[in-house]
C-alpha cells in the first residue's frame, strides 16, 4: 500500500507540474496582452503533453570535453531529491508520518546544491560553471535565513511534525501574528527556488541559462520538472506553515494554487535584482531580521511557561 501511495503521489506531482507550466505560460501571455498556448487540445490543455513528448523525443547531445556519465546521470539526481520532499506530505493514512519532519526537509533541500555543482561542473564549459558558482552562493545564503524562520515556527508549536500545524492553526492562522516572517519567507522562498527576481542561475540576459547551458532534450526536461516539483511543495509548505495546512479541504489547494499563481505574478512584475544587492538582502536584512524573531519567540516561550507552569 505504501509503494502504491507514493507512485500515485509521483504520478500526480508530474502531472501537476505539467499544468503548472501551462500555468505559467497562460499567466505571462495574458499579462503580455497576447494568448498563449491554445492550440493543442481545448483552449491548448494538452500543451504540456505535447511539450514532454518534444522534449523526451529530441536528440541527446554529447558535449565532446564532459564527464559524460556524472552529466546524464545528475538531472536524474535532482529530480529524485526534489521528488523524495514530497514523502513529507502530511497524510494520515498508507504514508510516513515523520517526527522530525523539518530537519528531513532541510537536509532533502540542502542536497539540491550538490545537483546544481554536478551539473554545472561535469559539462565543462566555463558559462555553466560561472552560473554554478553564482546559484550555489545564492542557495547557500537563503537557506540560512529560511531554515531560522522554520525553526522559530517549530518554536511555537514545540516539535519537528508538520501534522502540529494544523492542530496548533485551528482558531487562528500563524500569518496574522508574523506578517513581516512571511514576507521575508517568501521571498526567500524566491531566492531559494531560482525564480524571478533571484534567478541568477539561469539569469537568461547574461549566462544564456546558467548552470544548465549544455543540457537540451531529455536533461533539460529533469531539471525542468525537479524545479517546478519544488515550487510546488514549497507552496504547499508555505499554506501548511502559515495558513492553517488543513490538508483535508479543498481550501488548502486552492491556497496552494494561489501561492503557485504568486510565483509567477512575481515573476510577470519585477525585474532580476542585481547580485551584489541580492547578497546584501541576504546577509544585511533577512538574517539579522530572522534571528531577532528567533529571539522574540523564545521570550514568548519562556514567557507561557512561566505563566502557566510556575
């Protein structure tokens, strides 16, 4: 039962990451005032079909100075790590239900940087490097920051499970008490995904797509997929965080719809940050910010103990 669930989940999580891209594409047309895809199939539903099967279908190509076995096989690689999150998915029932459910979230996420190293290494060209070099900085910088605004969360719920969330979001969602939390979560969120304005990875006016230059045909699709499989779990993580996470109503995915739409009207209105400024956030702004409301929560910890325990 449990291997049925988690090839169900697979299966569903490619679909929607299929639709996602019709998404994306509908959304960025009718925000350029033109249509967008809506040829294939009724108003173009059956693009994404038609893009997987192009895509899988082109000729692979084989960069003559590469590691050619690391090369094939790390698209591959970030698929499975952005796949193997969604085991954290909160269901009661036929899948695993973690105690530690952060600290097995920020050890899945941080081994997407080993993808971006290995891909932009072993195809040995100095424009997918430079773009390596630039992602793994930006990755490793906002995590710092993410995983501290997790962690005051799991501060307040005192535990590690993502199911707490919901118990402890019943009468009131954890947005209402942490606005400027979230706004700094999701642009983390942002940065930590590769989306506009912090896709310096693929930062197309100057790198011609970054770390993933040299992959075409079937690679490309992997990364593609992998990074739109995460997107769509950080929406969901973000709805389960600080919108109550009641995974059990039509709401939740509606949320989860909502956060998804976001990433893309974010992309449609600003333009790529400059580097030194996408640094300067991180290190000047987001973390000083997070640790003082990692200081906050802890008062208020101690705080609710003392009122109630002594």
């Amino acid at each position: 039962m449990f291997f049925i669930t988690s090839l169900i989940l697979i299966i569903l999580v490619m679909v929607s990451v299929g639709f996602f891209t019709l998404l994306e594409r509908k959304v960025l047309s009718y925000m350029q005032i033109r249509k967008g895809p809506n040829k294939v199939g009724f108003m173009g539903l059956l693009q994404p079909f038609s893009d997987g099967i192009k895509l899988f279908l082109k000729e692979q190509v084989w960069p003559i100075d590469s590691n050619s076995l690391i090369y094939y096989l790390c698209p591959l690689f970030s698929l499975i790590q952005s796949l193997f999150i969604w085991c954290l998915f909160p269901f009661y029932w036929n899948c695993i239900s973690f105690v530690f459910g952060m600290l097995f979230f920020l050890c899945c996420s941080s081994l997407s940087i080993y993808g971006l190293i290995i891909c932009g290494w072993s195809s040995n060209s100095s424009y997918s490097m430079l773009g390596c070099i630039r992602s793994i900085s930006q990755a490793i910088s906002y995590e710092v920051s993410l995983s501290l605004i997790m962690l005051c969360f799991f501060l307040m719920i005192n535990g590690y499970n993502f199911i707490n969330f919901f118990v402890f979001q019943i009468s009131s969602w954890f947005f209402f008490c942490s606005v400027p939390m979230f706004l700094c979560w999701f642009s983390c969120c942002l940065a930590e995904s590769n989306r506009t304005p912090f896709d310096f990875s693929e930062g197309e006016s100057e790198l011609v797509s970054g770390f993933n230059i040299e992959y075409g045909s079937g690679g490309f699709a992997l990364l593609f997929i992998s990074e739109y499989a995460s997107i769509i779990f950080i929406s969901s993580l973000t709805v389960i965080i600080f919108f109550g996470g009641d995974f059990y109503s039509f709401i939740f995915f509606y949320q989860v719809n909502f956060f998804c739409f976001l990433f893309i009207w974010v992309r449609c209105s600003f333009p790529r940050f400059r580097y030194d400024k996408l640094m300067y956030l991180a290190w000047k702004c987001y973390l000083p910010i997070s640790l003082s409301f990692i200081i906050f929560f802890v008062f208020i910890k101690v705080l609710v103990f003392y009122h109630f325990f002594l």
